[in-house]
C-alpha cells in the first residue's frame, strides 16, 4: 500500500486528584479556595474514586 499515511488523533484523557492531605497542606501554606476542588468529586476516597470509573 502507497500513499499518505492517514493522520493520528490523540485525545488526552486525564483526571485530577485533589487528596484531602493534598488541600489541607495548600492551606498550610496559606492557600485560599480549596472548596472549589472539594466540592468538584476528584478526591481520593473510595466513594469518589469509584464514581469516577464508572
């Protein structure tokens, strides 16, 4: 077979983790906002991690 090769798509597919360990150390540093990423499902209890790989 001759001839262009077709071309690739990529998708990138990715997940944000945002540990509760994770966030409290943010706020040790003075970080403000961390309810936005607890509120957003991403944690890493079993709960979240399931519904996310669903």
């Amino acid at each position: 077979m001759s001839g262009p090769k077709p071309e690739m798509m990529r998708t990138d597919v990715h997940a944000h983790l945002w540990s509760e360990d994770y966030l409290r150390l943010l706020e040790s540093y003075g970080r403000e906002g961390t309810a936005t990423q607890r509120g957003l499902g991403a944690g890493d209890s079993p709960a979240e991690l399931d519904a996310r790989s669903r």
